[in-house]
C-alpha cells in the first residue's frame, strides 16, 4: 500500500492543480458572447466534439469517438436539469468517467453551461 | 475541503485496470490483457507504434516517411557528438557497458546508492561530468536530443528491461504509477484517462496511443523534423489538460518514466521515429 507521504504529496498536487483552475477559470475573462453551439464547437470552451460526434449537425467535423453520439437527447433526457447536472458534473454518474466536469471545475460558467445544455437538449 | 480531496484521491486510485498493490509484473500483465482482450487484432509488438498501430493509413505514412526520414542529419550530428571525445580524450562509449551498445532497455533504472531513479539522459550528463564536461539540460532538443537521438540507436531491437527490485525502487514505481493514473489540471484527466481507458479511441481527430509501448522509441521527430524527448512530451500532455507540468529530469517524471518504461517491458526497441 501507499504511503501517508506519498498521499499527502498527491493532495498537495491536486490542491496546486486546482489552483491553477481559479487562474485559468473561464469566467474571470471578457470575451463576446457565444451562443451554446459555438461554446460546444469551441476547442477552447466545451470541445464536446473533441469526444462526442453530434449526428444531426452537418457541420461537425471530425468528432472524437470517447463518449457515445449525443442524439436524440430530448427522449433520452426528459429532465433537462439531468442533462445540465452531466454537464456540470460528469463525475457525479459516473466517478471514472473521462468527460470534464465543466462546471465543478469552472471550464466554463454557468451562464455558458445554460447555453450549451440549451444546445445540446435540441441534438 | 481536505476529505473531498481526500476522496478525489481515492477515486483516482481506483481508476482503470491497474489495482493499487499490485506488483509491477501484475501492473504490465493486467494492461497486456486489458488491451490486447479489447483489440485482439492487434499484436503486442505492434504496440511500439502507438497510435499508428490502429490507423493504417497512418501506419503506411510512417512506413514510407522512415524508409527516408527527413531527421537523418539531426542523428548524424547525434552520432558525431556521440563519437567526438571529450577534452580529456574518452568518449561516451567509455562510460556504458558493451560501449553502449543494447544498454538503453535498461533505463531507466533505481539507483540504490544514490537511492534515486536514474534515466538515459541522467546517465550520459554523469558521463559528461566524470569527464570533465559541463551537463546539458536534459530536454535540450540541440544537445540531449540529439546524443540520445542517436545513443539509443545503438540499442534497436533490445527490448526494454526495466527492472524493480528492494523497498524504495518500488517506492519510486509506485510514485510513478500513482503520477499516471491521478487525475489533474481543470480538466481532471489522468494519463489513464486517455492511454488506458480510451486507447484506440480518437480525440476530434487524433487518435490515443496505448500506454504499453509508448516508452520504446525515444525521441521523436514530430513533423518530421521537431525533436521531441519522453519527458518533454510529458509537459505536452499535462498541458493538454491545462495542468501545471513538472520539470523535465525532476523526480516526479523521472519515477512517471519508471513506471511508464517498465510496463513496457518485453517490447522492442527502435530509437528515433517520425510522428505526427
């Protein structure tokens, strides 16, 4: 087993990894707005395609394969605040998953995440 | 604060195939199964390739930019370094068994004297300095690049042979293991996160290498003519997770590389690639 030392030292990475978070948090810059398909297109901002192909829009190009399509989300989500909740904390159905929690970790606002779920809801 | 980070931890712990008192030999064997089991198709030996083991048009571009490979000046310049004696009239060959030749599987290996991990390129700074000559700074593409871009030539088809044996060797791989697979940056990601649970998969466009194999064929040339070492490629991806990354040659990627190295252990070498 690990030692407390080598525990103690991951928490103090994590405690300097979430600092950086405050630093880089998207909220802290003025940019113009985005409407929720460019924030979920945006490399910078949601990059949900760098993971998730979105059959029903023609203009996603070259989408990732690490998450499922996201498609038909009104059947599959007839709670809408299902949906943001995921968005804002992937982690919470499921601990290993790979998908950023964009809110928890402040990748994106929460102005932003309203707008992407919005986009996102009408897959 | 502190038992959320606390539980982040654990959960990190508990991530992918790897169980967290595992032997190494178990670590290695269990990712074999993992990806092997998941891409029968595929060959363990494939697994130097990376990514392009599971792209063949890739792979065919591989192929034919190695039959001329636009770096072959930089190994010249490497192998001139390499051969060139220090002022005091030895070479690098004096300081490595069998003058260098299949040594480089064996890094990196724990230094019990020193009680450290000690990797290639720290091997040939104490060269350097045993003889007088000032070390390079270990990710120096013009320097170190270029003498381990051709230093581990001299051991193609060895097959790595990373050794851990004794208390703080395995401290050290365990510190390593636990780098890899601990979530960090804002996007929370783990190295598992994308070399283990999503090899094979693609990222937008790009696929995701497997861990196993990723240690065998070091440096780089990206594009073809960006010298890229291990450790400088560890920086890369910590970046992409908009993590803070560690120094190249600190102890913290230098037990990363143990690990990382180890777990390709059986695999053959072949220093000096092109990749995208």
């Amino acid at each position: 087993m690990r030692s407390h030392a080598t525990l103690s030292k991951l928490v103090v990475g994590l405690i300097g990894a979430l600092g950086i978070i405050s630093v880089a948090s998207a909220a802290d810059v003025a940019k113009p707005e985005l409407t929720g398909k460019q924030l979920a297109y945006d490399r910078s901002m949601g990059n949900c395609l760098a993971c998730h192909a979105m059959p029903t829009q023609t203009d996603a190009e070259s989408p990732g394969t690490i998450g499922p399509p996201l498609i038909a989300m009104k059947a599959r989500y007839p709670d809408k605040a299902k949906l943001r909740a995921q968005i804002w904390n992937s982690l919470d159905t499921n601990p290993n998953t790979a998908m950023p929690p964009f809110g928890k970790n402040k990748i994106l606002t929460e102005a932003e995440i309203d707008r992407v779920t919005d986009f996102i809801y009408g897959l | 604060m502190k038992k959320t980070l606390l539980a982040l931890v654990a959960t990190s712990l508990t991530l992918g195939a790897v169980v967290a008192n595992a032997t190494p030999e178990q670590d290695r064997k269990d990712l074999v199964k993992l990806y092997t089991s998941k891409y029968p198709d595929i060959k363990l030996n494939q697994y130097v390739y990376g990514a392009l083991a599971f792209d063949k048009d890739s792979m065919a571009q591989y192929t034919s930019i190695m039959d001329f490979p636009p770096f072959g000046e930089a190994i010249e310049q490497g192998q001139k370094m390499w051969e060139t004696p220090f002022k005091n009239g030895k070479t690098y060959a004096s300081c490595f068994p069998n003058s260098g030749k299949n040594v480089a599987g064996n890094y990196p290996y724990f230094d019990d004297k020193a009680n450290k991990v000690v990797t290639f390129e720290q091997a040939i700074n104490e060269c350097r300095v045993a003889n007088g000559e000032e070390a390079y700074k270990e990710g120096d593409a013009a320097t170190m690049g270029k003498v381990t871009a051709f230093g581990r030539t001299l051991s193609d088809g060895m097959k790595m042979n990373i050794k851990v044996k004794g208390a703080a060797a395995e401290a050290a791989y365990d510190a390593g293991k636990h780098h890899f697979y601990a979530r960090r940056g804002q996007f929370g990601f783990s190295c598992a996160s994308c070399h283990v649970d999503n090899a094979g998969n693609r990222i937008r466009s790009e696929v995701l290498s497997p861990a196993i194999g990723q240690a065998t064929h070091w440096p780089v040339f990206r594009g073809g003519d960006n010298l890229v070492t291990l450790q400088t490629r560890y920086v890369g991806c910590n970046r992409l997770v908009r993590a803070e990354p560690f120094k190249v040659g600190s102890a913290e990627y230098n037990n990363l590389e143990y690990f990382h190295s180890y777990i390709s252990n059986g695999l053959p070498m072949h220093a000096s690639v092109f990749r995208k």
